[in-house]
C-alpha cells in the first residue's frame, strides 16, 4: 500500500511516497498521488477555537513534545497551505491526516535531540531512520515528509493513536523501546 507524507513549507512543499521502501522524494505534484492509499502532512489542518492551542496540541505537550503552537502569527500561513493541501488530495479520495514529524521521532527513538537544521543533525536522523527504511541523502523537508508517511504507516498497521479534541487531531505512532 503507498503511503506519502507532505512537509508544508513557506515556499515549497516535499513529497514523500513510501511502499515497503522510499518510492518517491522530491517536490510536491498532486499527480504523483495517483495510487496512495493515505497521505500525512506535516502542518495543523485546523486553528485553534480560542487561545494558541488547540486540544490536541495540549494533549502533546501532556506527553512532553514540544512545539509551536498553531494559532501563532507566524504559523497562519503554513496552516492554510496545509488545510488547502488536505481539501485538494480529499477531494482525490484519498485519507488524510496530521502528523507531527518531531513527535514521532520522539516516540519512534528516531534521533528525538538531533537538531534538524544542521547537517549533522539530519544525518544522525537519516541513520536512525534505516531502522525503518532505507534512505538516500535528504534535506530536512525531506525527512520531514520521509517520517510523514512513515507515521501513517504505522498507524494504518495499528500501532499509532489519535491525540483528538474540539478542534483538531493527529496521529502518532506508538512508543518504541
């Protein structure tokens, strides 16, 4: 079963298509999806009701993930281009849902203290990914979208949980020894 992961940027969004091993990375194009079953993006899909935070970034914090919080200034943008890019693959009958990349490095003990935005940092994530799957070298982004669709696969194989509320859920993958 394909599985792809989207990491939303500012300026671009990475795609990922993963089988039983990476099938595609690279720029986002709503063609390559023909043929996958579900798709994870990396960026909240709805806003807050009130305040900074959703519910369900609430129950992340709970579990000690941190992040941003989503009815930030600064994340207004990303958010959109998330919620437009979820409407657009639905509309294609494909499943979609959020997940948070950084939070399933720290379930998964995917690197969960390596610093993604040095060189260093994406290689040791890049290592502790081949646990799962085999990788070339990638950006951030990449990886990003790489653990996107990572974490659907795992939790369309039952080994994942919502975090949910009254204003948006995501999923994550259970914890690993």
């Amino acid at each position: 079963m394909k599985i792809a992961g989207i990491d939303v940027g500012i300026r671009s969004f990475k795609l990922a298509i993963i089988e039983d091993q990476l099938i595609y990375i690279g720029d986002y194009e709503k063609e390559k999806l023909r043929g996958v079953f579900a798709v994870g993006i990396d960026a909240p899909l709805s806003f807050p009701k009130e305040g900074m935070l959703r519910d369900c970034e609430k129950k992340l914090i709970k579990l000690g993930i941190r992040l941003f919080p989503s009815g930030a200034q600064f994340f207004r943008d990303i958010t959109l281009r998330g919620i437009e890019i979820a409407q657009e693959i639905r509309k294609e009958g494909i499943e979609v849902f959020e997940v948070y990349p950084y939070a399933s490095r720290v379930l998964m003990k995917i690197a969960p203290k390596a610093k993604k935005r040095t060189k260093r940092g994406v290689a040791e994530i890049i290592e502790a990914l081949k646990k799962f799957i085999e990788l070339p070298e990638l950006t951030h982004d990449e990886v990003d979208a790489v653990i996107s669709a990572l974490t659907v696969r795992e939790f369309l194989q039952g080994r994942g949980f919502v975090l949910s509320g009254k204003d948006g859920e995501i999923i994550l993958p259970t914890e690993r020894d």
